[in-house]
C-alpha cells in the first residue's frame, strides 16, 4: 500500500476481501462520481436549491469514507447540516470551494492508485 | 418458506454504497442478493416477484439528490401495508434520533448508521431474520398438521359415537338390496354339491365306456 498524504486505503482494502477488482472497480467509481457531485452542488448553489446541496453531500460523506479521507467525511457532513437545515448557508460556498480543491489533490493520489491495482 | 437461502433486497442511490454491500453480503454464501437504486424499483420487483424478498435493506435518504424520488420511510411504509411479509433494516447516514424512531415507530427491524461496523451489524440482522423466519414456517406447519388432525379425529368420535348410540344412525338397510347372508349360505350348499361330482363323473364315464363298446360293435358288424 503506498504512502499517501490525502488518502488511506486501509478500509476499502478491509472491505475488498483480497479482491482487487473490487477496489478497481470502487476507485473507478469514485473517481467518475465525486466529480459529477461536485458540479452537481456549485449548480444546486448557484441556484440556492441548498437541501439539494446538503443531499449531494450527503452521498459524498460515505464514498470518502471508503477512501479513508475522514476530512472531507467532516466537510460535506458540515455541508450536509447546514443545508438540509437551510442555515447559515453563507459559509456553505467556501466550504463546497474547500472540498473541490482537496478532491483535486486527492484525484493524483487515487488514479495512482488505481494504476498500481490495474497493473498488479 | 420454500427456500432455506435468504433473499435480500438492498436499496440504495448511493453506487458506491450499493456495490460495497453487495459485495460484502454476498459473502456469506447463503444469501442471495439483488440490488435496486431506487425504492420504487425494489417495491414493483417484490411485488409482482414468484420469489419475495426475506429482508430489505433500505437506505433512509433516498431521495436527498431526487426529490421526486420515494423515501426510505415512505418506502417502508408500503412494505408494511402491502403485507409483504419480509423485514426491513434501515440505513441512515447519520444518526440522528428522529430517523431511528420514526424508523422502528412503522415497523423497520433494526435502524444501521453507515459507519465502519454497518456491513457486519446488517449481516448479523440478516441471519437472525432468516433464523426466525425457518422457526415461524415451521411453527406454522406443525399448528396446520395439528389442526388437520384434530378435524380428522373429531370425525372419527363423532361418527362411532353416533354409532354406539344408535346403530340405525346411518339409515336401514334397503328391501331390494342384496341377501349377502342368503347368497351366503347358497354358495355353501353349492359346495356341499360339488362333494358328489366325483359321483357324477364315474357315472359318466361308465356311459362314456357303453358308447364305445357300441361303436366297436358296429364297426366289427360292418367289416
């Protein structure tokens, strides 16, 4: 297992049972999905929909979970609360704008990964 | 239940979440597993399917990216009103204390935070239910056998009581009918009879004897 600064691959590695398909096919998965969420929550914010908001991060929370980013599980919890509440959505942007620049880096970090599972 | 392995439905928007459990339950090789990303889909499947769900696993907040979409509760509702005769497991992402009640208030079986120990905490549910499930399909069996003998036994006391007391119950016997006694007793005399045959047969064979006597004679008279 390399050594990462943004993800831990402990639990998907618990998860999987020794199968490397399935972490092929769980790194692949988040890698399309957390993207798509992402723009999915700037469209909902844009347009003020912030329960729509707070359910797109309320996805995000358990796909970081898998790939052992406990930060950003706390951020899009955060995301989560204020915007299924509707509450003190003004701090809700700069969160989302958090979240978007960790996943970047993160993003190097798993493709590698999941190179490294592809090749093995 | 027909089968001893344990159908379990999961349902969940989440792919990420729906794959990791189906994966992990569909390691205990005695469960049979489908997956369903909306509960509309799981509903319609289980409805109109030969072969119910024994256990659905429900995500609570299905309907956090689609409003359009039916939530877990309400989905969990219709389980219960349709009489489906299968358990529900909630799943929540969060816990929070109003999703656990309202959960167990309409009849779910267990409420499951999606933490760490979720995919273990749902597979020891599982196989309670289906434990409970074989005990109750049984039971039933047993109370059906019971209940069939009981009718069968009364049956039977009824009938040779009612006999006992009048033997004329069941009506008399028809004037036409046949005299088994009578034919009885005439098939014993035609035996008595038959004990002279031997009888009957020298006599014959004596006639038999004159007859070919005759046609020597004649035969020796026409030479």
């Amino acid at each position: 297992m390399g050594d990462y600064s943004y993800i831990d691959m402990s639990y998907l590695e618990e998860l999987a049972l020794g199968s490397n398909e399935f972490k092929i096919e769980m790194l692949e998965s988040f890698l399309k999905s957390t993207p798509e969420s992402i723009a999915s929550m700037k469209g909902a914010m844009e347009i003020g929909d912030w329960k729509v908001v707070g359910g797109h991060a309320h996805k995000m929370k358990t796909s970081f979970s898998f790939v052992g980013m406990e930060n950003m599980v706390q951020l899009s919890k955060k995301i989560q609360d204020l915007g299924l509440a509707e509450e003190n959505i003004a701090e809700i942007p700069e969160m989302i704008s958090e979240l978007e620049s960790t996943y970047l880096k993160a993003e190097e970090e798993l493709k590698e990964e999941l190179n490294k599972l592809q090749n093995a | 239940m027909a089968s001893k392995r344990t159908l379990v439905y999961l349902v969940d928007d989440d792919d990420m979440y729906l794959k990791t459990a189906v994966h992990t339950l569909s390691q205990n090789r005695s469960f049979d597993i489908k997956s369903f990303t909306s509960g509309e889909k799981a509903l319609a499947s289980a409805k109109k399917a030969k072969r119910k769900p024994n256990v659905i696993v429900l995500d609570y907040f299905l309907n956090t990216e689609e409003s359009s979409a039916i939530s877990g509760l309400e989905i969990l509702k219709q389980v219960k009103q349709e009489k489906l005769d299968c358990e529900v497991i909630m799943l929540s992402g969060q816990e929070n204390i109003d999703v656990a009640v309202n959960s167990v208030k309409y009849g779910a079986y267990d409420y499951v935070v999606k933490n760490k120990s979720a995919f273990i905490r749902v597979q020891n549910d599982i196989k309670r239910i289906a434990k409970q499930q074989i005990k109750d399909a049984e039971a039933s069996k047993l109370r059906k056998f019971v209940m069939i003998l009981s009718v069968m036994i009364g049956v039977a006391v009824f009938v040779a009581v009612s006999f006992v007391i009048d033997p004329t119950f069941y009506g008399t016997w028809p004037e036409n009918a046949p005299d088994f006694e009578q034919n009885a007793k005439d098939k014993a005399q035609t035996i008595q009879v038959d004990d002279t045959a031997p009888a009957a047969t020298d006599s014959t064979s004596a006639e038999h004897d004159e007859a070919e006597e005759i046609i020597h004679i004649q035969n020796a008279v026409g030479r």
